[in-house]
C-alpha cells in the first residue's frame, strides 16, 4: 500500500500537481484495486488542501473600489455566498 501523503506543508500548485498525476493514474485502469484506492484516497486529501488553499486566497483578496471623486478604496472580497 502507498505511504500516506503529508499535505501541510505543499503549495497549491504542488498540490494540484500530484492531483493531475494521481487522475490520469486512475484514468488509465491500470493500477490494481488495491493502488488504486490507495490513490484515490490521497487525491482527496490533495483535493481538500487545493480547496482550502483556495479559499485562504480568495479571504485575502482586496477589491478595489474608486468612488465618483476619483478616490480609491480597498474592500475585502466577498463571494456570492457571503454578500
């Protein structure tokens, strides 16, 4: 069985990386059951750290506003979920 994948410290495009590989693995059919679910279960874990990455990114985005006066703000982003 694969050794299990440590995700804390990976980068998102790491992450996503390994991902990819992990898919087409699995898309291929090739890899017995065993390997198989053994994969399957590290690219959830990557696909959950992709996700959180995501969103501690999207929490730190600014928008940036410029008002009739020509002044210019920043507001935190917020997504459709939060508004």
């Amino acid at each position: 069985m694969a050794q299990a994948l440590n995700t804390a410290n990976m980068s998102f495009e790491d992450a996503l990386g390994a991902l990819e590989t992990i898919v087409r693995s699995l898309e291929s059919g090739k890899a017995p059951l065993e390997e198989a679910m053994s994969a399957y279960e590290q690219g959830m874990a990557l696909k959950t750290h992709c996700e959180k990455k995501l969103q501690e990114a999207q929490m730190k985005i600014e928008k940036i506003m410029q008002a009739k006066d020509g002044s210019v703000t920043l507001e935190k982003f917020l997504d459709n979920n939060n508004q």
